[in-house]
C-alpha cells in the first residue's frame, strides 16, 4: 500500500463567531504536505488497488489545468513511489510557458511528463482516454479530479465519528467527487451543502448519478467564475488566516468558507445548528494565484 491511512486523528477545528451557531472545519490539508485534502482520499484506492494488481510496470495517465490540485497531487504520487506519470493538460498555449507556471513547474520536478492539448480536444476527453488506454492498456487513467467510484470509496475516510454529531457538512465541489462521497456515506439525519467553484448546471445530475441520494444541496460560490479571484476574496482569506490561523487557498476553500460566513449572517442556518467544513487542501494553487495578481498589480494572499 502506497498511501497509508493516518497514525493520529485529522484535526477538526473550532471557528469562533457571534451567532448562536458552532462551526468547525476539518483540517484535511494537513494529511500531506504535497497530496493534501481531498485530493489523497480521492488517490487512496485509485492508486492502491492498481498498484496491487500492475506492480510491475506501473503507468499513471491523469487530465487537469494549469493550475491543478490534481495535477500536482498525482505528479507528488508519481516521486513519491518511482512510478511514471503523465498530465494531460488544458490549454496548447501552455507548452512554452509551463516553466512560469508554479503547478506545472512542480509537476515537471516530480517527474511527470506534460502533454498539452487544445481546449477543444480537452473538451472530449472521453475519446482522449480511449486512444491512451488503447495505446497504454495496462495504464492507470485518472480523470480530471480523480472522481470515479474507487474515489467516493476514499472520501468516506473523511467521515468517522468525529463527524457524526454534525446537522450540516459542507464541501468545496469541484468534479463532484468529494461532494458524492460524503453525500452517500454521511449519516442518515445530515445534511450536506456543496460549495460550486464552476457555474456548471449539469453537476446537479452528476452527483446524484454517483451518490444515488438527495440529500445535498449545491450553492453558488464562483464570485465571477471558476478561477476568478475578487479583492473581496483576498481580503477575506487574509483576514481569515489572520483571526484562525487557517490558510485557504481562493478557487475552493477561501469562497466557500467566504459563502458559509454570508450564509450565516443570512441565518440560513437555524439556531444551535453544528456546522463542519472540510478543507480540502489545495495549498499549492496560492502560488499561481498570487502570480497572477502580482502581474495585476493586485494585493497577495498572505
């Protein structure tokens, strides 16, 4: 087994507010300094049972952006176990570029290998990955946030009884993935709300094909669109780390966490309601954002 499950217990960690609320968010990012949150369940039984059944020759073949947790998750499970990878990445323009892009950077100092593909062509990965597995047949295909069934299997490590006593969980959805997994794992009484970083009306129908269940509920959190990053966003993931302690990084977590707080000066949450947020990790993508907002001219997540 390549990726183990903790010796010690995720931290969950009290958020302090003035409202007859208790909210916590459960510290995911610091399960692995470099396959952090989601992003390591999602890879437990995807990367373990294949490597149970290929060890001889192992070949990881996985889709994302430029500025991908996924990428980089997969690219640190390729180092860390000596096996090759290769990222399938969004945005031909990129090809002479990956060098000022932080994610791909650390990707490449891995050791993964880097195709770049037009958006058009990433736009039909499902005939993408049937020409990779054809031409690598014994290949791991990952898709794009490593969301598939073995996933869900993962993310119902994420639940425990630590979790249990929680009326609401709340989730950053990106793929579906994490959300599908803690929907269809979760206890019978809670309820689940996902936090949409894209503006995509079709993930509704994507969930529920994985989870089978209707007990979530999916609130807008793009403030703008996927990757767009607000002044409004940076001042609160500042101030956040500032008063907590907790860093969020601004695609995911830093806007969810940012909706939570809206939602509940909105009272959408009834009183003595226990709330739990789970940071899903996604550090690395600081970097990149800052670089972005340095060429603007803007100020910098701390």
């Amino acid at each position: 087994m390549l990726l183990q499950l903790p010796t010690q217990k995720i931290p969950i960690q009290e958020i302090s507010i003035n409202k007859n609320i208790k909210l916590f968010i459960k510290r995911e990012d610091l399960i692995h300094p470099h396959i952090s949150g989601n992003k390591y369940w999602k890879l437990f039984f995807n990367i373990n049972n294949y490597l149970e059944k290929n060890p001889e020759k192992p070949y990881i073949i996985t889709f994302g952006g430029a500025f991908s947790n996924h990428i980089s998750a997969v690219s640190a499970v390729g180092n860390l176990a000596g096996i090759p990878t290769l990222g399938i990445i969004r945005g031909e323009e990129l090809k002479d570029k990956w060098r000022d892009n932080p994610t791909l950077l650390f990707a490449k100092r891995n050791g993964m290998n880097l195709q770049f593909v037009t958006r058009e062509e990433y736009r039909h990965k499902e005939k993408l990955t049937d020409f990779l597995q054809n031409e690598f047949p014994d290949a791991l295909i990952i898709p794009e946030g490593g969301t598939n069934e073995e996933a869900l299997a993962g993310v119902k490590m994420m639940l425990n009884d630590d979790t249990k006593d929680f009326d609401y969980l709340c989730t950053a959805v990106g793929t579906g993935g994490t959300i599908a997994g803690i929907s269809k794992y979760c206890e019978d009484n809670q309820k689940v709300i996902g936090f949409k970083a894209v503006d995509d009306d079709s993930l509704e129908n994507k969930i529920l094909e994985l989870t089978l269940k209707q007990n979530f509920n999916l609130i807008n959190s793009c403030f703008g669109g996927y990757g767009k990053v607000k002044d409004e966003n940076i001042r609160f993931i500042n101030d956040f780390k500032e008063k907590y302690g907790i860093p969020l990084e601004p695609i995911y977590t830093g806007k969810m966490m940012q909706r939570v707080f809206e939602l509940i000066d909105e009272d959408y949450f009834p009183e003595d309601s226990k709330i739990l947020c789970f940071h899903t990790g996604g550090l690395q993508g600081i970097e990149g954002a800052n670089l972005l907002l340095e060429k603007q001219n803007r100020n910098l997540i701390i």
